[in-house]
C-alpha cells in the first residue's frame, strides 16, 4: 500500500449530460464525456496542465 501524497483530484458529473468536469490538485480544470480520458489526463500532471495553456477542454 502507498502512503497519502495529499494530491486531491476531484471529478464531478454535471446532471444532466454525459460530462464530466475533473479538477486537479494544481488546479487546472478539464471536461471530458469518458472517464478513462478524465483519469488519464489527471495522472499524466503536470502534462497537459501548464499555465499558459487554456483551460478546459470543449471535447
């Protein structure tokens, strides 16, 4: 078993729609309809989590 890194990631569902919209521990936010692409996105931090790239994804 792993100890706790502290890392929060947080996946909502927005009722209603097939979306979900994850928050990372950094602080970046994206949407994603598979879930498998939300968590693969969230554990590949920071790639595709930079600063100067836009927020979200309209997919």
């Amino acid at each position: 078993m792993t100890s706790p890194t502290g890392e929060i990631y947080r996946i909502d569902w927005l009722p209603g729609t097939d979306v979900l919209h994850g928050t990372c521990h950094c602080g970046r936010e994206h949407t994603a309809q598979d879930p498998v692409e939300m968590w693969e996105w969230m554990l590949a931090h920071p790639q595709g989590h930079a600063i100067d790239e836009p927020r979200g994804n309209s997919s």
